[in-house]
C-alpha cells in the first residue's frame, strides 16, 4: 500500500508480482489517494496483470478525511482478505489503521520504511511511544543500512528486517539514455540544453538546499570560470527566491531552470549531464540518486542523505559531501573528471552498484520480509487463498 500510485510505485509493485506468482501467491496494490500536493506527477497507468485498488480516485490525498480513509481502507482489506500486508512507514493513518486491521484479524504486517535516526532531532519520549508501534509490525522492509539500524532500534527483530525497499526502474533509464546518447546533439538542441553541465532535480523546498547548492557552484565558478553550467529541474514554493539569490550571485547566466519534468522526459537530462548533484541537507533516501545512477552517471551526495552510505562509493562513483558548507559542495563540483573516459568509468561503476536495487530486489525482498512475518504468525507460506496487499 502506498498514498498514491507514482511511476516507481508501480515499477516496485511489477517486481514484487513477478515473484509471487513464482511462488504462487498473488498480489494487490492499493493506493490511498489518485493525486496529492506533493508531486506533480502526470497519471500514470496501473499495470494489467495484478489488480490495483485506488480508494479516492477523485480527491487529493491531503484533502481525505482520517476516519473515512480508515473506514474504505479496511472495508478493501476486508474485501482482499490477504495474508500480509505491507504498510508505507508507521506515522501515515494508512500505515496505522491497516496495522490494526493485521492485529485484528491476524494477518501479518510488513513495514515498509526508509526514516533513520538522523533524519531529524529525535525526542525521547516520542521515541518511547513510536517502539511501541513499531513492535507490533512482524518484519521490515527498509532502504540501507541507516534504515535497518533505525528499525532495529525500534525493536524490530534484525532478522525479520530486509533491504530494498527504495528501488527505481533502472532499465528504464538506462536505456532511455542510451537512446538520447544515440542522438545526443538533437536531444540537447531540442531540450535547450547547454553543451556541458550538472543536473539537479528536486523540490524547491527548503530542506533540498538549493540555496546552498547555488552557493556552492557560485564558488565553485569562481574557481573554474569555464566549467560546466548547472542545470536545476523542479518546482516549488521557493522558485522566486531562488531565481533572485541566483542574479545576486552573478550565476544567472550560467544556471538553467526547466521546471518539473514529467517522467517521460527525465532520461533526456540524466543521458547528456557530466554528473548529478543531490544536495539536502535531510533526506530519507533520494531515489533521483538511483534514477541517476542507472543513467551511468557520476553522483555527488549530501553525507545528510539516506541513500549516501548504501549508493556512493567515494571515488569509484562519486563523493559525498557535507551539504552545509558551500566550500564542500565547490569542492564536490571540482572532483568530477574533466576527463570524458574518465566520467564514464564512474558511470560504469554507479551501474555496477544499483544493480542491487531493482524492482526485482524489491519484490523478492518484500516476498522474505512476508514468509518471516508469516512465520511469527505460526503460517508457513504466501500461497492462496490469501493474497498479498
């Protein structure tokens, strides 16, 4: 179950059906809401070979009133009867009423979660009251490393919590860039994109840090008056304020602004950038870094993101870097090769290293998460009647 369907949802959800019909169980997503006010998503088409359930096709998520999300909610898992169900993280009403239906009626409960300890100031007496939600799930399916810790902290069992959680469709943007690459000079004349540069994408909101990313290349120039331009694909409640500290800094000329880009046409930025830049200074994982990646290219963390441990390799595939200090992200810009040779080896290694975070790890990840979850219930598989929400 997730709030809303997105293009990575879907792709997760293909992989997790790939492998239950392998071990014949059977698989039903379930979405909250057909849009919310976070991402500008196009709608997307819910694939045709397993059933998916939207509750409030009509009505932007943040607008769902909590007591009728919970009533559809557990009026379709009544209608479903599964045997597990995987629930999106523990603070949601979604994640919460269908861990109660689960308690209720049974059934195991997957969690699904990408938070860390670091990711914000942490209050112990919440700390105290989240352990005993979070005991009641029987496994885990969570992003890396600073996932599972935090997980384990919270008392689930470390053998019941599993890796994988955020993956992309890599193959997508694999070979959407390999087919933009083909046709490089008409893709960028097209796109209007300049000859070189660095791409970012992400919300303009204040945890992104693309003030401090601005900033950063603003030295970073300085230094390397003929380095690559910037290129910053989003939108969001600070554009004006961000267009403004740009001129301020002199940078305008060289930073490009292409605004939200839709799913079908991210592969065109990723194929022709030297490098991706993610530069928040708190994320719970970064799944542009995994879009990035499996574009080949060379990355550059925030150390502050959730992906940074379990994605970079320092010099193999890019840096990480501490996103608070400007000087630290100029000198983040000055690691990437000149070299072209060189910055494809980097490519090669990012695609090397997200190998391990497909939608087909996802799915057979999930699918442990669930045989253990089962286990702690006394059942000994996935198979039918029950299905798999």
């Amino acid at each position: 179950m997730f709030s809303r369907f997105g293009p990575y949802h879907l792709a997760r959800l293909r992989g997790a059906h790939e492998t239950l019909i392998r071990v014949g169980a059977r698989l039903h997503g379930i979405a909250v809401a057909g849009s919310d006010s976070t991402y500008a998503w196009s709608p997307v088409n819910h694939p045709g070979d397993f059933p998916c359930t939207v509750l409030f096709p009509q009505v932007p998520y943040q607008q769902i009133p909590a007591a009728a999300l919970v009533r559809r909610l557990h009026d379709q898992l009544n209608a479903i009867d599964p045997v597990a169900v995987a629930l999106p993280g523990w603070a949601f009403t979604e994640a919460t009423a269908g861990l109660d239906w689960c308690r209720r009626n049974k059934r195991a409960a997957v969690l699904m979660s990408e938070s860390s300890k670091g990711d914000h100031f942490r209050l112990w007496p919440r700390e105290i009251a989240k352990q005993w939600l979070v005991r009641k799930f029987h496994a885990a399916l969570v992003g890396g490393v600073r996932h599972a810790q935090y997980a384990a902290a919270l008392g689930i069992p470390r053998a019941c919590i599993f890796h994988g959680y955020d993956a992309v469709d890599n193959a997508y943007f694999a070979e959407g860039a390999k087919r933009v690459r083909a046709d490089a000079d008409a893709a960028r004349a097209a796109a209007k994109l300049p000859e070189r540069y660095f791409l970012s994408s992400s919300r303009f909101i204040p945890k992104k840090n693309i003030d401090g990313l601005l900033r950063g290349y603003a030295r970073f120039l300085s230094r390397r008056p003929d380095a690559p331009d910037l290129v910053l694909c989003g939108d969001g409640e600070l554009r004006d304020r961000l267009h403004k500290l740009a001129g301020s800094l002199g940078i305008s000329a060289r930073v490009h602004w292409p605004g939200f880009v839709q799913y079908p046409d991210l592969p065109k930025y990723y194929a022709l950038a030297d490098a991706f830049i993610l530069a928040s200074t708190t994320e719970q994982w970064g799944l542009v870094v995994n879009e990035a990646m499996a574009a080949g290219l060379p990355v550059l963390v925030s150390e502050r993101c959730g992906c940074a441990p379990d994605l970079v390799r320092e010099g193999e595939n890019g840096w990480t870097f501490d996103p608070r200090n400007p000087d630290a992200i100029a000198d983040a810009f000055a690691r990437v090769p000149e070299d072209p040779a060189a910055r494809d080896r980097m490519g090669q290694r990012s695609l090397e290293i997200i190998d391990a975070f497909t939608p087909a790890v996802f799915g057979a990840n999930l699918v442990e998460a669930a045989r253990i979850a089962l286990a702690r219930l006394g059942r000994e598989d996935l198979g039918p009647p029950g299905s798999f929400a």
